[in-house]
C-alpha cells in the first residue's frame, strides 16, 4: 500500500464496554487464524529486524541513509520523527542489510506473521505503525487512545496471531501530596489492537506507571506488565540532564481475558525502574531493571552509549519472582550489573539470559533458582555493547546484537559462541527480533 493510501488512525476517545472487551480477549485466547498470510510467512527467508534509534546519524556512501528515495516508509509529506530499521537475511548474512525507515520514535518490533504485518512500537511518541516485513511497505499507523498520552515502546503478539497488546502512558506530572492517589491518577494502559489495522478494540490498565514491556505466560491466561514505576523528573537547574522520579517499580500480572489484577511483583530498589521481562509462567517470572544518575558529559568510547548525554547507569540487579517478593540475582557481582536490558528465556535449558552493554557480557540465569550460570565476556568475542536477544528461526541459536552494529550467535543449551559477524551496522538499538 502507498504511503499516501495509509490511513492514519486516531480514535483516542473510544469507549471500550467491559463484555466488549471480554469477548475480544476471549478471542485473542482462540486457536491461532491460519491465512494466506501465514502461509506466505512460513516460506519467507529468515531476517532478523533491527531498529536504530539514532537515525540521523546513519550514513552510508557520504549521505543520510534515511534520505534515499525510498527509504521511508511515511504518508506524503511526513516531518515528525522517523526511525531506520535494519533487516538481515540470516540465509545470507554477509549480504548488507535491507533498510527502512518508519513514521514513529521506535523502540520494539513484534511479527504478527498471522497478520502478515510487524508491529513497530512507538517509545514517547505519539505514533505506532504496521508494516509488511516483506515488501517493507507502511500498512497503518495510529495514535493513542487518550489525547496526551505516548506509547510505552513495545507491543506484544497475542495468542491468536491476530491481536497485539501494545503499552500506553499518562502524561507525566510531577507527585503532589498524595501519591498513592498519583499512583492511581497516572496509572497507564494496555491496549489490544487489531495487529493489520491498529484499530483499537478492548484496553485495561497497566496497574502501574509508565507501562513498557509485555509479556503472556506459556499458557496465554496471563499478561505481566513491566512497569517503569517513574514519572516526571523532579526539578533540575537548567542545563543538567534530567532524572526520573521513581515511585513505584513493580511487574503487575494481569488475567488477559477480563483485565482484571491478580497479583503484583513490586522491585526492592524504589530508585531502580523495572523495564522488561520474561514470563514463562508464574513462577518463571524474571526482570530487569535500570537506574540512572548524573555524569559529567564525556565522549569516552567505553562509556555505554545508551546512557543520555549528562547521564550514566549505575547498577541495578536483575530480579526473580519468589513467592509474592522479587529477589534480586547477580548479587555476587553487582558492578556488572549495570542497564540490564534485553532478557529471553530458553525454555530448552530452563535458563534466562540477560545483557549488560555497559559492561559487555551476556548473563545467563537457571530458570529454577536464579544462581548465575555463566557470564559471557562479548567484547573479547569482538563484540562490544551487546544490546538484542532474539531466538534464531533455525532453533539452535541466540542471536545478539551489539548497540552500533555486529552479530554473534549463542548455541542453545550450551551457549558456545560462533564467530562475530562484523560487517551489519545497526546505529543504536536496545531490542530485536527474528522471524
């Protein structure tokens, strides 16, 4: 479809009934659709899809990437922000990458191949958009429900194929008085839209603040939300960077087919926000979390370049679900411990693995107890700043991605490392996904 045939859905202030929802949930619980679509997927070559954030300094052969005819996949016209992604053939990886460009301030991508689309996720911006990841074409774009509100940067792909669950945030306010009454005030949405349109067809809270991640256990009953847990940064003299005001870290675990709070995993470290999660069940819910603190402005290569200008992490350790309380893990190592970001699950090895950018490593968790198995040194690997975990559609292997650029593969099971593919440049990303 032409960019200029896209319709640009903004229906902020629908009205979703509680049996409306109920029902859409009940379906998205079905058996997964099958469609031509899904028939096309399955004989697709395998890519991997990277987003890279810092777009406006991707060149390639002296000019913007982003600028070539072609490139951007937006409605005529389009001057709001635009994100590059980056797609691999696994089948030919020495091959350059594809590129595109989309209409949103991107963070994650999820495939909805059921849907014959890719979800591509809008972080504190006001746009998400649907793609075919075949022809890269922009099939819809949308805006929140709420006037006012942003996206909380990662959908997620439910059980029938055909739906995804996509986070939503309240403006951001400074805490009154009362901030249990904030906490209510501010809490943020989950919203189901249909993946190939982005219409919006049942929402519920996040019961939290800043919702981000999203996860369904193995069974597909259960939603759990990573909740940042902050709000507006308190007041700052001009110039200096900004920190977020942390209130409430916490994973709420939510039933999917009524929306309806069943329990919460609120985070030890009230100054530490918990961003993204695995849950592959219940009792196999892991987290990490980040915390930042003001740095002087540097440009030393070997400072983690995720952190904001004027900002760095410090170290927050990565949590497991005990009971009703979260314990912390890599307690024996904490300063390794710096912005745990990308976390997966290999349920093959009961094991859950985590990376650390700032400090080069991939860690890797048993599923049972949480004692640290192995701490993988990328950087001596020729990959530094590892960022993106993603299952390989070949099923033996983890893919992990460095923030500028770079591919290496951990083996299932053992996770042996195979030679870094230094060649794919991704100009900054967090997340990632293969399909």
């Amino acid at each position: 479809m032409a960019a200029t045939e896209v319709a640009v859905m903004i229906s902020r202030r629908q009205t979703i009934s509680r049996r409306g929802l109920l029902g859409t949930a009940m379906a998205v619980l079905g058996s997964v659709a099958l469609g031509p679509s899904t028939a096309r997927a399955a004989t697709a070559p395998a890519r991997l899809f990277v987003p890279g954030y810092r777009s406006g300094e991707a060149t390639e052969a002296g000019g913007l990437i982003v600028d070539r005819p072609g490139v951007l996949k937006a409605p005529a016209g389009w001057d709001g922000p635009r994100t590059l992604v980056s797609i691999l053939d696994l089948g030919a990886p020495d091959a350059p990458p594809r590129r595109a460009a989309y209409p949103v301030r991107g963070h994650g991508i999820a495939l909805a191949p059921a849907a014959g689309v890719a979800v591509f996720a809008g972080m504190e911006g006001d746009t998400i958009a649907a793609f075919d990841p075949e022809t890269l074409d922009l099939v819809a774009m949308a805006a929140p429900m709420r006037p006012g509100w942003r996206f909380g940067g990662h959908a997620l792909t439910l059980p029938d194929g055909l739906h995804v669950a996509i986070a939503e945030r309240a403006p951001a306010e400074p805490i009154g008085p009362d901030p249990m009454a904030d906490l209510a005030r501010m809490a943020g949405r989950v919203v189901i839209r249909e993946a190939a349109t982005l219409r919006p067809v049942g929402d519920f809270s996040s019961y939290g603040l800043r919702p981000h991640d999203l996860q369904t256990t193995a069974d597909g009953r259960h939603l759990v939300i990573a909740n940042y847990g902050s709000t507006a940064a308190d007041h700052t003299p001009e110039g200096e960077a900004e920190l977020p005001h942390v209130l409430a870290p916490s994973a709420a675990i939510v039933e999917l087919a009524s929306g309806r709070l069943v329990d919460r995993m609120a985070a030890p470290d009230l100054g530490a926000e918990l961003r993204h999660l695995v849950a592959p069940a219940l009792d196999r819910i892991f987290a990490v979390t980040a915390k930042v603190a003001r740095a002087a402005p540097s440009s030393d290569p070997t400072r983690d370049p995720a952190a904001e200008v004027g900002l760095d992490y410090v170290s927050a350790l990565p949590l497991r679900r005990a009971g009703r309380e979260a314990v912390p893990l890599l307690t024996e190592a904490p300063k390794l411990a710096r912005h745990g970001l990308s976390i997966a699950y290999d349920r093959t090895a009961d094991a859950v693995l985590i990376s650390f950018p700032a400090s080069h490593r991939i860690g890797v968790f048993d599923g049972a107890t949480g004692a640290t198995r192995k701490l993988i040194r990328t950087d001596e690997a020729g990959l530094s700043f590892p960022c993106g975990i993603a299952p390989s559609p070949d099923g033996r292997h983890w893919l992990v991605t460095g923030y500028w650029g770079g591919l290496l593969r951990l083996a299932q099971g053992d996770f042996a490392l195979s030679p870094v593919q230094a060649g794919a440049a991704w100009w900054g990303h967090s997340h990632t996904v293969a399909g």
